[in-house]
C-alpha cells in the first residue's frame, strides 16, 4: 500500500461511530446514518470526518441538538449540516396541535364559502 494511503487503512465505521459517541448519542446516529446511506462505508468516511471536523469547538449540547435535526430532515452532508449548524437551526419549530387564525375579521370567508 502506498505511504499516503496508509493512515487510512485504520479508518473504520466503528471508529467513526466511536468519535461521534464520545459527543453524544444522536451524533452517532447521524454517523451511522451517514454510512448507511452509501453503498459502502468507506465511501461516507470524508463526509463523517467533516462532520466531526464541523463540531470541533462547539458546546457538545448544541452539536447534538443540530445532529438531531439533521437526523429529523435528512441532511446527511456535511454541506447540510454545516448550514444547520451557521443558522443555528438545531431547534425544531414548535408544533402546534391546532390550527390558529392570523386575525378574526368580518369580511372574512370560512372554509364553507366555496363549497
């Protein structure tokens, strides 16, 4: 094997799934999302060590919560995960259970006037 080639010989899925344990458990889910979605492992290795390389630096609870809404949406590129990350968007929209009326005017038509 050539010189260059061989410090990655040692990558393995469960050394990527290992480094994202040690951030926490969505992270790894992410992870290993990351490596099923490709048809071999290797082939989502420089995405996860993006990944990896993204969350150094950051609170491991805000890391978290952005692998958590990645996870949620599908973002499984470190292109994707990079943006949630810049927009601060780890927090999911708050869900209501019903739907609310911007304002209540007289003039306006209720779902029966069409029909």
């Amino acid at each position: 094997m050539p010189s260059s080639h061989r410090r990655f010989a040692e990558w393995t899925p469960d050394r990527f799934r290992r480094w994202a344990g040690k951030i926490g458990p969505n992270t790894e889910g992410l992870i290993t999302a990351v490596l099923a979605s490709r048809p071999h492992p290797e082939q989502g290795f420089r995405t996860c060590l993006g990944i990896l390389r993204l969350y150094r630096g950051v609170d491991p609870a805000h890391a978290e919560a952005v692998s958590a809404r990645a996870l949620e949406i599908g973002a499984l590129t470190c292109k994707s995960v990079a943006w949630l990350l810049a927009q601060k968007r780890d927090k999911s929209a708050p869900k209501d259970s019903g739907q609310t009326t911007l304002f209540d005017h007289a003039n306006l038509r209720g779902p029966s006037y069409c029909h």
